[in-house]
C-alpha cells in the first residue's frame, strides 16, 4: 500500500463537461483485470493503461509533478489494441476517487513547427 497517486489511462475520452468519471475502467485490451495489483517489476504483467503501476504513483509535495519513462506496451500506432491516443489520463486519489484527467492530443512534427511559426508571426506583428 502506498499514499501516492495512481494515474492510469483510461479507455474513453473526457467529454465536454469534464466528468472524469465518463472515461471508462482503465485500457485493458487484453483483460487482466484490476486484481491482483500491479506489480512495478514486472510490468509486462500489469493492465497496458496501468501506467502509475508499472511506472510508479505520483509523488508530489508542491503540486507539480513531471516524469519521463518509456513504456514498451503502450501504443501511438492508430488502430492497433494498444494505442492511447483517443484516450483519456485519470489521476486518482488514494482512496480511489478521479480527482483529475485530460485527454491525449495527437500532435504531428508539422504541427508543432507550423504553432511555433504562427507564434512568432504573432509577435513580429506586436512590434511597431
Ligand atoms: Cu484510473
């Protein structure tokens, strides 16, 4: 038992309203099933959304938290059991409550360099 935050990913997006509630149980495509919990050594083993159970909860003291793992189960290729990118990311509290969540945005290279360029654009035209 730990007093971080799990945070998974979860089958359905978060719809307009923001209810996170409305995402659905966690991406499971090949049904294992809640129990037993995750075990972080043996990731391979875990649901494929169980990302704080194969990576490690949330742990923050100031409100902030940022991590960087690689994760060899999920998937960013549309169309295949594994791919999160139409999903949702749940940050639960320790007794389970959703107390948070946001959806994932697919963003291409090009996508990024026409923002940027826009961005800059927009502050050349700030200037006199
Ligand atoms: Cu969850």
């Amino acid at each position: 038992m730990h007093c971080g935050m799990d945070y998974h990913i979860h089958d359905n997006p978060v719809p307009k309203d923001g209810n996170c509630y409305a995402t659905g149980g966690h991406l499971d495509p090949y049904k294992r099933g809640d129990q037993p919990p995750c075990n972080t050594t043996v990731p391979q083993t875990c649901q494929v959304g169980d990302i704080s159970g194969k990576h490690g909860p949330v742990w923050t003291a100031d409100g902030n938290f940022e991590v960087l793992y690689r994760d060899f189960f999920l998937s960013n290729v549309e169309d295949t059991i594994a791919f999160f990118g139409n999903r949702s990311v749940v940050v639960h509290l320790p007794d389970n409550k959703r107390i948070n969540c946001g959806n994932f945005h697919l963003v291409s290279d090009g996508e990024e360099k026409k923002k940027k360029k826009k961005k800059e654009e927009a502050k050349e035209d700030q200037g006199c």
